[in-house]
C-alpha cells in the first residue's frame, strides 16, 4: 500500500497498548483477523486515508495514533472481547489522563464499502467528535 503523502501512520500486528506519553490523545485501531479479504483491506485503505488527509498533524505529534492490528494472534485475542466484535472493526479509544475512558465502534463503515466519499466523511465525522471531546 503506497502513502499519498509523508505522513507516518503507526502499523503493527503485535501492539497491546498505546506506547504514547501524551495524557489526552485518540487511539484508532482498525482491528482485522488473518484472513483478509478485498473488502477488509479497502476498510483499512480508507481509514487510514480518513486519517492521514484530514489529521496528519495530530498523526505526526502523537495526539492521534492508529494502529492497524490483527486480532487473531493470541497476544491480541482480548481485543474481541474488549470491543465486543467477531470481525474487522474500526474503533476510536479516547484517553484522558493517560486512562481509557471510553471507545466508540464505527459500525457503519461497512454499509460504506462501496462509497469511498462516505465513508470518508463518516470517519471524519465520528473522529471530529471524539476531538472536541478529548483533544
């Protein structure tokens, strides 16, 4: 996958918590298993570019952090239960404090697989939200 620009966006497969000192900041998993389907991976693509194209300075000073993560390595597996999904999700943790204090599902991206320029506004959208409150 090439970036449309320089902005560096966090991807591992073996992440279990924020390595960011910020005390308020955004986590955002895009949560996948070993199986990746074309539909899993144009999810992913289009969150990332939601990301990178409308936050790239909170991507670049670490208010906003996004983690690409597969759910189904066994370090990883609580991820399910934490968030309650069975499959890829998009997810928005918001910390205060340097403390969890709440996380929102963004279920509606796979009604707008086939809509880039919906989906693209959903995310930001429901980002922008979780921004006015945390950030």
């Amino acid at each position: 996958m090439q970036e449309s620009d320089n902005t560096e966006v966090a991807q591992t497969d073996n992440v279990t918590e924020s390595t960011d000192n910020l005390e308020n900041r955004l986590i955002v998993y895009y949560l996948h298993g070993d199986v990746r389907c074309a539909t899993c991976q144009k999810l992913e693509s289009y969150s990332k570019k939601a990301l990178t194209d409308n936050y790239a300075e909170q991507l670049a000073d670490g208010s906003i952090e996004f983690i690409v993560l597969n759910y189904d390595k066994p370090e990883n597996e609580h991820f399910l239960t934490d968030f309650d999904i069975s499959y890829q999700a998009l997810v928005v943790i918001d910390v205060k404090d340097n403390a969890e204090v709440g996380f929102e599902k963004l279920a509606k991206i796979w009604d707008l697989t086939n809509d880039e320029d919906a989906y693209l506004a959903y995310v930001k959208e429901k980002i922008d939200l979780h921004v006015a409150d945390v950030l």
